[in-house]
C-alpha cells in the first residue's frame, strides 16, 4: 500500500518545523538518527502531525521510537489511523 502524500507531507512539514530546518532538506529515506530527532523531537512531531490531520492518525510512543526513517514514521501513523482498538497503549 502506497504511503499517503497527505501524512508524509504533514510528517516532514513537523520535523522542519520542529528542527528548524527547510522541508525541501528532509527527504522521505531521511534517517531520523541523522537528522538527529531525539525522542523529545520525535514527540513535539507526532504532536504536530496529529494536528494537522485534525486527530484522524495517532501514534503510540512504541511506534516513534521504532521508526528509523522519515517515510518509516509517516507509515506508522498509516498503521495507528482509525484502527484504534483502545487497549494497547
């Protein structure tokens, strides 16, 4: 399944604004390692693009620390979306 352009954009929208950096800079194979997005970075995104997607994509702080790439982080915002069973977390 494609990854939506909507939540990879919105992804790297938050990291730029979060890293203070251009977003045309933040490609989707982008290690978050090297952009270096510690975990208090990876929070303040997943804040922001659950936001922008007006609360429809959540992700579980498992997922944030998981992914090791930008598009791999907008993926697992794909696999949290509407799929809330409620009892995970």
């Amino acid at each position: 399944m494609p990854l939506p352009a909507e939540i990879l954009d919105a992804v790297v929208a938050a990291l730029a604004r979060v890293l203070e950096r251009d977003p045309a800079t933040i490609t989707p194979d982008a290690s978050l390692t090297d952009l270096r997005a510690d975990s208090l970075v990876r929070v303040e995104t997943a804040e922001l693009v659950e936001q922008a997607l007006d609360g429809r994509f959540r992700i579980s702080d498992e997922h944030l620390d998981e992914a090791p790439t930008v598009a791999a982080l907008a993926a697992a915002f794909v696999g949290a979306s509407t799929t809330s069973t409620g009892g995970d977390g």
